[in-house]
C-alpha cells in the first residue's frame, strides 16, 4: 500500500511538474528544434543558472574573468586602499554587517559575478536572484555604486582574496 502511494505522489509531481501548454517565443522554439537535431551543445550560456552562484555571472560589464591562482599582492595592496575608504562602512572584511563579508567570496560567488555587483549594484538588485535575496537580508540596504573603474574593482577583488 505504502509503494503504490509513493508511485502516485511521484506521477503526480511529475504531472504537476510538466506545466501548462505556454507558448514559447519564436527563438525558443528555433533553439530547441536546434537542440533536437544536433548534439548537446558544449558551451554553456553565459549564466547557466541564475540562481545558482557558481554558474552566475551575473549582469553587467564582465562577462569572463579569469582569476590566476597566485595572489597579486601590489595588485591587492592597491585594492586594500580602495575597499578601506570604499566599502568598510557597509563592509566588515570578516563577518557580516550592513553587507556580507567579503571574506570566501569566491568560494560563494563566481569572479565575473562579484565584478559586477562592484560595478553594477543597481541594475544587480534590480534583476539578479542572487542580489536581490542579498538586498532582502540587507533590509532593503542597496549596495552603494562607488563608481569605480574595472581595473579598481579588479584591485579590490584581489584584496578581497586575501582575506582570512
């Protein structure tokens, strides 16, 4: 009895999880006539889930950005410099305050995703699930824009790095 009221909750969810008859729009349609005929596509696009953080790249001007496993430390000196008169009054470098700790981004967010929530705080908050549950624990408190270059928001995320 038990087996075959799991076996129904299962088909139901399944059922369930097939959803309506919703139109797709015309691209969508393209690509999948695409994806059927072909193999699967090796490149992924360029955020394979939103709301997974390390597939987010989130959206602005980054669209790739490799990290190199050493540390850059005049690069990080520099960006030490910045993220002090910067980011601190909303910032703690090791514990969460106004915004998260920077400290282990990178082990939460992918490089191009946290350059863009450097450069792009308000279009970030606006459409990326990540920012916007972020701007949610924050209280409604937006991440300022510093108006910084990409090179700055480079020298601040190689600090960020080292922090421990």
């Amino acid at each position: 009895m038990k087996k075959v009221i799991v076996l129904s909750a299962i088909a139901s969810m399944f059922i369930i999880s097939c959803g309506g008859k919703e139109e797709a729009p015309d691209y969508a349609k393209d690509r999948a006539t695409e994806t059927e005929q072909s193999a699967p596509q090796l490149d992924a696009p360029e955020t394979a889930d939103p709301n997974d953080p390390m597939s987010n790249k989130g959206i602005g001007p980054i669209k790739s950005l490799e990290i190199p496993e050493t540390i850059d430390q005049d690069m990080a000196a520099k960006g030490k410099t910045i993220y002090e008169a910067k980011c601190t009054a909303c910032h703690k470098p090791t514990e969460k305050f106004i915004g998260p700790a920077p400290k282990g981004l990178l082990d939460r967010r992918t490089p191009e995703w946290a350059m863009n929530m450097i450069l792009n705080p308000e279009e970030m908050t606006q459409k990326d699930p990540i920012a916007k549950q972020l701007l949610a624990e924050a209280n409604g408190a937006p991440m300022a824009n510093q108006n910084l270059t990409e090179e700055e928001a480079r020298q601040v995320l190689e600090y960020i790095r080292t922090i421990e």
